[in-house]
C-alpha cells in the first residue's frame, strides 16, 4: 500500500517532468533549423553590412574587408538608385494590391451566395494560376506582351485599336502587376472564401429574419467578420511588392523598361552577385527588411486605428 | 465541409433560382469573363506547345497552329543538350518533394507543441516564428549564400534543401490546426491511460491533423516547386538547377545567342513544368478546400 503510493507519486511527479519537457523536444527540430536557416543569416547580413570592402589603387586584386560601422547605411540612405527602385515597387503595390484583393473579396464574397452556379470550376480556375512557378509566369505573359506573339495585340489589331506597347515604359508596371494580380487572386479568393466559411450560420438566420439583402448582408456582415483576414492577406501582398524580382528580371529581356536596378532586390542582386559588394547588398537587403516591417506595422496600425473608431 | 454546404445550399437553391434578376446575369458574366482571364495563358501555354516555330510566329496566339508539333516539342525538349531538362525535373521533384515532408513533420511538431502545452518562452517563440514570416527573402538568401559557401554546401541540393526544410507558416498553420480539432480531453485520456507523448502524438494527433498535414505538405511542396531567388543564387552547375531556374536560362540565351528554337523549348518546358502541379491540384482539391476552412475541421 505504502509502496504503491509512494511508486505513483513518483510515477506522477516524472511523469510531470516527462510532460514539461516534451514541448522543448517536440520544438527542437524546428527551432535548430529555424535558428541556422533563419536567424543566423540575419544575424549574418546585419554583420556583413557594417563592414566596406576596399579596393586598392587599380580596383585589381582581391579588396580588403574594413569594419566601418554604418557608413553603409549611410550610403544608402544617400542612394537615388535604391529609393527609385522602392518607389517603382510601392507604385507597383499600389496598382497590383487593391486590384488582387478587390477581385479577390469579390469572388469570395460571390462564390459564398447560394445562386451563383459552377462554383467549383470557377473556383479550380481561379486557383490554377497558383500552380504555375512565377517565373513560367512571367514568361506566359511575356509572349502575352511581346508584340512578335501577343494575342492582346492581334485581338486589339484585329477590332483596329491600334498596337499598344505592353512593354514600353508607362505601361510595364501595369504588366508587371496584372502578373501577379493573375497568379495570386484565386489564392487569396481561397483564404478569404475560407474566412466566410467559418461565419456561423445563426448570424446569417438573424439578418434574413430582419430582411436583410444580400449586399447588405456583406456589406456588414460578412467583410466585417473577415477583416482581419484582409488584413492578414495585405500584409503578406505587402511582404511579397518589396520584394519584386523573378517577373522583372524575366521580362528584363524583351523589354528595355527593366534596368538591372528596376527594384530594390535586383538592385541588392546585382550588387552581390554582379558587383560582388556583398557588404552593401547586404546592407540593402537589411533595409528593404526595414522598409517591409515599416509597410507592414504602418498598415497594421492604420487598420487597427480604423477599426476602434 | 459537406455538411455545411449541403445545409446552406439545399433550401436556398429551389426559391432562389427560378427568378433570373439582371444582377446575376450581369454577376454571372462577371464570373465568365474572369475565370476566362485566369485560364487563358493557361490555354495558350497548351496551344503553343503544340506549335512549330514557323506556327509560333505565323499563326494566332489563341488558335491551332497549321501542323501538330507537340510530340515532336516532347522529344526536342527532352532530348535537347543531353536531356537536361529532364534532369532539371528530377532536381525539382527532389527539393520540393523531399523538403516537403521534413519541413511538414518538423512543423507539426512544432506547431503542435506551441498549441497545446504551456510551457516558459511560448509566447517568444511563437511570436518569433510569426515575425519571420515578415522577413523579405532577400535578407535571408543573401547571407544564407555566404553561410552556405563557407560550408563549402553551394552547388550542392543541400544549399536548396536545408533553408527550405523551414516553414514558419508551417507551423503557424499546424498550431492553428492543432488548437481547433486536438481536444485537451483526447490527450488527457491517452495520458491517463498511460501512453508516453510521442506515441500520444503519432497515434492520437497525427490522425486528427491529417488533413493539416496535407495542406502543410502542399503548401511548402509548391513554394519549393515555384522557387527561383534561392536556387538561382545557390546553384551555378546547369545539372543542379531545378526547372526555373533552368527555364530562364533558356529565356537569358533568346536574344544574345539567337536561337530562335529556345522560344520552343520554353514553350513546352513551361507547359511540362505546369502540368504536375496542376494534376496534383485537381486531385487533391478537397485538402486545399478543407485544410483552408479550418470550422469545417471539428465535424
């Protein structure tokens, strides 16, 4: 008797041990790999970027590496070449987000009504553009815009509407846009037809009760309950507008609107690997990081302050 | 998921559909021309592929071409420069299809534990996982290049695989999982009944996550699949590349080489490149739908 209580408390108390330690064991796998793949190469560039490499005389030779504290992000910071290329993305953003997530809470919303028919077809077609890697992507729609192929201009020819220049310099940003406006819509229709979804159907019971039609029903309903899922969606379209690479350096090809330097990443790109000043790309990649969580937390802010009022 | 679909479809579909307003004739050709504008490069890239040359260049973009070349496409693609494209192939199924399932089990585990113990730097943790969703590529890759280097890893699959054994939205997606469909009262019982917490976790938890972790799976199955930053920057060896990264050097070779025949391996390559995940989705279809509803998971 005695034994056996003694035995379970001990049974007990090691079980607690066993219990207290199994979330640290089930974690480690991840927060090894997590801490050499992810924190470390930050830790890394923030290293690299406050150090300068120095040429000698005739720039031939292998340059000397000096600590230089942050005249790097000084340099930077007096860059024209890195705040055009963050304008051209933050117009780029500004054309391609609303667009993408506008079309997107739009046929979420749709795909939600009970009347609209072929809901599954149009959902798998909206969906397929996220199955194509973006650079066959941006390689699809480059043969859209080059004018020896596009069908844009054979359709626009044939009404006589006159041959556009997809690739020229007023329209590219639009091109490079609607590329990823078709590649992610479906994607985010998805996750915001997955946040309507989970709306309890009670709430939709009441507001018919009370008359409610279908467009007031979203309007202050449905997009109210799935805005913080907007608001998650912007973010990760903000994240993935800065830092813009795979569709310009594709089209860089056919179209001479697109300089090596077009965005801050291929900017940051061609300085390492062009360059091979991997302390200032360094240094830039670290400021574009900033620059996102600055885009970032300032909507999250904004849409925080909008919803309290 | 059918459930509630069946239940908010059924009565409304019989009042609802004799009446035909305007609105929702002008909705349903909203609906067609979008779906159109999603499926028509995707029709295009089918057509193309079919095409010679000649037909590239001389016939319309959204029409048959004269003669049908896609077999020949096939052979030239997989033939062209010692089969490297099919190589490229392999590469690609390889990273994605093996970071997958680590990345997969490692953030299962993960996410698991994050959502169901309590336990001293949770919060950091969790907290640290999520801000690194925020990080841009670019200042990780770069970096991860010069790490990889002095490993002596670049050019090699690990410089590819390793990085993309991570998934922070991984395990953010398998804690939300775990906190909705594993009730405590499942895992006290097993504990009650003597059940060490491992076996707790493959034989309780893992059937009731099963669905999350497909979708993990495929969530990181094509990021890996459609990556381009990091492959490009770690490879440098043509036979390590994966089909993107592969692709685009054909698409570089266009204009300086002045071999018009890359437009056609491009061609086919994109349309060969586009059809395993597209089959896959079709299959699959029912995950992407039930793992991105996470209410329909508790049923």
């Amino acid at each position: 008797m005695n034994s056996s209580l003694a035995h379970s408390k001990t049974f007990r108390r090691s079980r607690r041990n066993r219990i207290k330690a199994t979330p640290y064991l089930f974690l480690l796998p991840f927060a090894t790999l997590f801490t050499a793949f992810f924190l470390l190469p930050i830790l890394y560039a923030l290293e690299q970027s406050l150090f300068t490499q120095h040429r000698s005389g005739l720039g031939l030779g292998t340059p000397t590496v000096r600590f230089s504290g942050l005249s790097n992000y000084f340099d930077v910071f007096r860059d024209p070449v890195f705040y055009q290329g963050v304008g051209r993305v933050v117009l780029y953003g500004a054309v391609q987000i609303p667009t993408m997530l506008g079309l997107a809470l739009l046929l979420a919303l749709l795909l939600d009504t009970a009347t609209v028919r072929f809901k599954n077809f149009i959902r798998m077609a909206a969906f397929a553009p996220y199955a194509v890697p973006s650079v066959v992507a941006a390689l699809l729609w480059g043969f859209f815009y080059n004018p020896r192929f596009s069908p844009i201009v054979q359709v626009m020819q044939a009404l006589g509407l006159g041959t556009p220049n997809l690739l020229g310099p007023d329209a590219i940003v639009f091109s490079l846009a609607n590329i990823a406006v078709w590649q992610w819509t479906g994607y985010n229709t998805l996750i915001i037809y997955a946040g309507l979804q989970a709306i309890g159907p009670e709430l939709y019971e009441a507001a018919r009760v009370d008359g409610c039609t279908g467009i007031q029903m979203a309007r202050f309903i449905k997009i109210p309950l799935v805005a913080p899922t907007l608001i998650l969606t912007t973010i990760f379209s903000i994240i993935g507008t800065l830092q813009l690479f795979n569709e310009p350096l594709v089209l860089k090809q056919i179209s001479n609107s697109i300089s090596n330097v077009y965005t801050p990443n291929l900017y940051a790109y061609y300085t390492a690997f062009g360059n091979n000043n991997y302390n200032y790309a360094a240094a830039l990649a670290v400021l574009l990081a900033f620059v996102t969580f600055v885009f970032s937390f300032g909507f999250l802010r904004l849409s925080n302050r909008a919803g309290d009022s | 998921m059918s459930v509630r679909a069946a239940r908010v479809t059924a009565p409304r579909r019989s009042n609802r559909r004799l009446k035909l307003k305007p609105s929702s004739v002008l909705i349903a050709v909203f609906l067609f021309v979008l779906s159109m504008y999603f499926l028509a490069p995707l029709y295009w890239l089918v057509v193309s592929s079919t095409k010679t040359l000649e037909d590239l260049f001389g016939t319309p973009g959204l029409w048959v071409g004269k003669t049908l070349n896609f077999g020949q496409n096939l052979e030239r693609l997989f033939t062209y420069n010692g089969g490297i494209y099919l190589r490229w192939l392999g590469n690609t199924f390889l990273y994605a299809g093996v970071s997958a399932v680590v990345a997969t089990g490692v953030a299962t585990l993960g996410g698991y534990a994050l959502a169901k113990f309590r336990f001293r730097g949770r919060n950091l943790a969790f907290s640290l996982i999520l801000g690194a969703i925020l990080v841009p590529n670019t200042a990780l890759v770069l970096p991860l290049y010069l790490l990889m280097s002095r490993l002596g890893l670049t050019d090699t699959a690990w410089a590819v695989l390793l990085p993309s054994f991570v998934s922070p939205f991984g395990v953010y997606l398998a804690r939300v999982y775990s906190a909705a469909s594993v009730p405590d009262e499942l895992l006290d019982a097993a504990r009650v009944d003597g059940s060490s917490e491992l076996r707790t976790f493959l034989t309780v938890v893992l059937p009731v996550l099963a669905p999350a972790l497909v979708t993990i799976f495929m969530f990181q199955f094509v990021a890996v699949w459609n990556n381009f930053f990091l492959p490009l920057v770690m490879l440098s060896s043509e036979t390590n590349f994966p089909v993107t990264v592969g692709l685009q050097t054909w698409n570089v070779g266009i204009p300086s080489g002045a071999q018009p025949v890359l437009i056609n391996l491009i061609v086919t390559g994109s349309f060969v490149a586009v059809v395993p995940l597209l089959v896959g989705f079709l299959l699959l279809q029912r995950y992407w739908a039930g793992g991105l509803t996470l209410g329909s998971v508790k049923g």
